[in-house]
C-alpha cells in the first residue's frame, strides 16, 4: 500500500473515532450538582463534626468508605470520604491542598469544599452528584 492510501486509510479511522466519541459524550446524561459552582456560599475549610448529619453510604474508595452527607448549617448535601489514617502528620498540608483546590472552578472538575479531623483520620468533603459514580458512566 502507497504512502498516500496509508494516510488516507489513517485520516478516515482517526474521523470515525471522532463521531464515535462525540457521539458518546453527547450520550451522557447532564450531572446535577449539589452546590453550583458558581455559588456564592463560602463553606468552611475546617468542618465540625456536629453540623454533619450522615444518610447513606454511597460506596468505597481507595481510602476507605464514601457517604453522602448532609450540612446542617448550609442546607447542602456533600460527599465525605476518608483520605489518611495519620492526620497528625499530613494535616497542614492537606489543609493548604485543600484550601487551594477551593478556588478550582469549572464545570467538568468535582469541587472539594474542606476536611473533618474525626478519630485521627482526615476526611474530605466534595460536591455530590446525585447523578452517580464516574464507574456507571465508563
């Protein structure tokens, strides 16, 4: 087969893969968020934990169990997962990361909100989708 077929042959699998994954994403369902994005309520860094109040588990993470919550005080439904057996050595800087991945706002990132220091274990809360998993997506 000459160079010019080859290229061609290349082009055309290259399109097709294009409709095929365009055709996918317009395939999926739009997500709802629990908080908009752009919201301009400010929740807390640092949660406590009597202005959570937990409803279900909603699976398991690498890091342990993941529950959909709820905050009392701002009437929005989060996720808490958690995310280090050894808060005492981490914690400043997973406050900092935390505090940094606040300001990321857009629309296909999952916004994190803060972390809850409980029983020597860090865990973080994140919007929640009640659309699903990424895994029932994939």
């Amino acid at each position: 087969m000459n160079n010019a077929l080859m290229n061609n042959a290349v082009l055309e699998s290259k399109s097709s893969l294009q409709r095929k994954r365009s055709y996918a994403i317009k395939k999926l369902p739009s997500l709802t968020r629990s908080i908009s994005i752009h919201s301009e309520k400010q929740l807390p860094l640092l949660f406590d934990v009597n202005d959570i109040e937990i409803i279900e588990e909603i699976g398991q993470g690498a890091f342990g169990k993941i529950h959909k919550v709820h905050h009392k005080n701002f009437q929005e439904d989060l996720v808490i997962k958690g995310v280090l057996n050894n808060a005492g050595e981490c914690e400043a800087y997973l406050l900092k990361e935390v505090s940094l991945l606040q300001r990321l706002k857009h629309p296909n990132l999952l916004c994190s909100f803060g972390v809850l220091v409980m029983d020597h274990q860090l865990w973080l809360f994140t919007e929640f989708f009640c659309a699903g998993s990424l895994h029932d997506f994939v």
